[in-house]
C-alpha cells in the first residue's frame, strides 16, 4: 500500500512538471489543445516539451527527439492521451517505442473521438499505461477543447463593458467609448484568441464596429443575430461575410434560438464564441444558461440612466455558480473575469 502510495504522489509530481510545460503554450496551438510532456529515467527529467504551434509538432514529439535511441525503461508523463489519428503529423503513439517506455503516464483521455484511443493502441504494444492523474487540472488548462467536444457547442466568451452603475450604453444607445484604451486592447486581444465573434443587430446599426483583432492576431469570424432580418446593408462589417442568423424569437424562445446557434456554430467547427452585446443579445445568454466565462470591464463612470447590463429577469437564488478567476486593472478601469464549469 505504501509503495502504491509513493508512486501515485511520483506520478502527481512529474504531472504537474509537465502540466507546467503545456501552461507554456498561448493561443497559436487552437484548435488544438495545449500539451505537454516530460520523459524521467530513474527519478530524473531528461527531456521536455510542449505543444507550441497548430500544425507543428506535438508534445510528445518534441520531447522525444531530444533522446538517445539508447536509452530504456523510461516512463513519459503527458498531459493528453496520445493521438491516434494521422493529422497534419503522424500519430503519436507510432513514436512512443516500447523498447524505450516502458510506462506512459496520462493526465486526461481525449474528447475528440478522431484522436483517442491512443491508450489503449500503446497498452496493445505492451506499454504500461496509468491513467487520470492531475485530471481536473489538465481539464482546466484546455477548457475551450473540452467544452467544445464534450458539449457539442462552441466555448461561451460573454464580454461586457458598463459604468459603476450598470449601464453598457446611453439612452439613445450610444456606447463609445465606456472603457479607455487600454481596455479596449484588451478586448482586441481576446478576440485574437477567439474563432468567432458574436453581436446583435442592434449593436451593428449603433456602433458599426469593425469587430477585428486590430493587428493583434487573426480576426475572428463575425456572427450576427437579425431576428426580424432588418439590418441595413450599409454597414462595415457586411463586407466581411459574416454568418446571419434571422428569422428567430429570442425574447420568448432564448434557450431554443441560441442553442440552435451554437449547434450550427459546433458543425461549422467554431471552438470558442466571443459574444459582445448588445445588453439584449448578452441577456438571451443568460437567460439560456448557455456560457462559460463572463467578462466584464468596469469604467468609473456614472450616468444615472441608459441601457442596463442585463436585461432579463433573475431572482436572488439564481446561482450561476460563477467563480472569480481574476482582476486586472487598466489604469482606472477594472476587468472581473469569472469562470464556470470545467
């Protein structure tokens, strides 16, 4: 019982070394989830590697080049089972060589069902493999991959900007600028990181915003809710073929209209959904439950009056079971980013 303690709090350890390695990993590995891997010989890290780049080599991979054919009984630790699959790169249970590992250590089992089975492929070659260890943290750090596999929906990004008092625009409707700029690069930034951006009409014919990365990475696909298919062709971002979702009642069938979005979103292959507003297209979330993080950028400013960040109707004992996941500052502006789930 003790050594079968020993080895587990062993396995926990090198884990989290290589969950360290995947955490290296940004942005530029999407659609592809971060990985990475380490190879002990005899209590002793040998070799590393992470994931860094959509279309380039994996974890696995990159820690195994670095390694003398000599070497034997080694037990590589990943943070994803292994694929199986040929993709852009071989499958990466070709090159975990029995006559090298003798154990293959897992955090977490592959939700893409073109990519695993890679466990039980290296138990087939007489490899031992542990399975489950450091799960939920390895779950945490690709939150997007496993929601969008798992759910069969995109990962929910719900991004808001308001004054102290709550307001995310004027009367009139009118919301440039809440924020200042350094919150706004903010924003830019997270759409970089996002395959596709989300708005209302409403937002289009008030705002006509360009909805871009502003050169901080790749632009995301724009999406817009027309329910009554009224917006006017006039506007900027109807040059860039945005996908247009008419003929739908979200103040009366929210849940139903915005999971059939997110369905089509899923078969299009869009992992994570950046949604930007207006107050009505953001409450039609909320009140579907259907999101996963909330962003919300305050301003310290006070008008008294306007359009209300939520827009819905929620009683005291609705629980979103939102948790804090941090605060940033930018200047006298405020980013809460809450998380749930995964």
């Amino acid at each position: 019982m003790k050594n079968n303690i020993r080895l587990k709090e062993k396995d926990e350890y090198f884990m989290n070394i290589a969950l360290q390695e995947a955490a290296k990993a940004n942005h530029e590995v999407f659609p592809n989830p971060k990985v990475g891997a380490i190879v002990v010989v005899d209590n002793n890290i040998i070799s590393s590697g992470y994931h860094k780049c959509y279309g380039e080599e994996h974890a696995e991979a990159n820690a195994i080049n670095k390694l003398d054919s000599s070497i034997t009984n080694a037990t590589l630790y990943v943070t994803l089972e292994p694929c199986s699959h040929l993709g852009k790169r071989n499958p990466c249970t070709d090159i975990i060589n029995s006559k090298m590992f003798s154990r293959v250590v897992i955090a977490a089992n592959d939700p893409n069902p073109k990519a695993s089975g890679g466990a039980e492929i290296l138990r087939n070659n007489n490899i031992e493999v542990v399975e489950n260890v450091c799960t939920e943290k390895s779950r945490k750090l690709n939150r997007r991959f496993f929601t969008f596999f798992e759910q069969k929906r995109p990962y929910v990004i719900l991004k808001i900007a308001s004054t102290l008092d709550g307001f995310i625009a004027e009367p009139n409707g009118h919301s440039k600028w809440i924020t200042n700029d350094k919150s706004r690069q903010s924003v830019h930034k997270l759409r970089s990181t996002c395959d596709a951006i989300l708005v209302g009409r409403k937002t289009i014919e008030t705002d006509d915003p360009s909805l871009t990365s502003h050169g901080y990475g790749k632009d995301p696909r724009i999406i817009i809710l027309d329910p009554k298919n009224k917006i006017n062709k006039k506007y900027k971002v109807l040059d860039k073929n945005p996908i247009i979702f008419s003929g739908m009642d979200l103040k009366n069938n929210s849940q139903k209209n915005i999971t059939h979005v997110l369905s089509e979103l899923y078969k299009k292959s869009y992992q994570t959904l950046l949604v930007e507003g207006g107050g009505e297209t953001i409450s039609s979330f909320l009140d579907s439950d259907l999101f996963d993080e909330l962003h919300i950028y305050y301003a310290p400013k006070l008008i008294g009056n306007g359009k209300p960040l939520y827009t819905g109707y929620n009683t005291l004992t609705k629980d979103y079971k939102l948790h804090l996941h941090k605060v940033d500052h930018f200047d006298n502006d405020i980013k809460m980013t809450f998380h749930r789930g995964i």
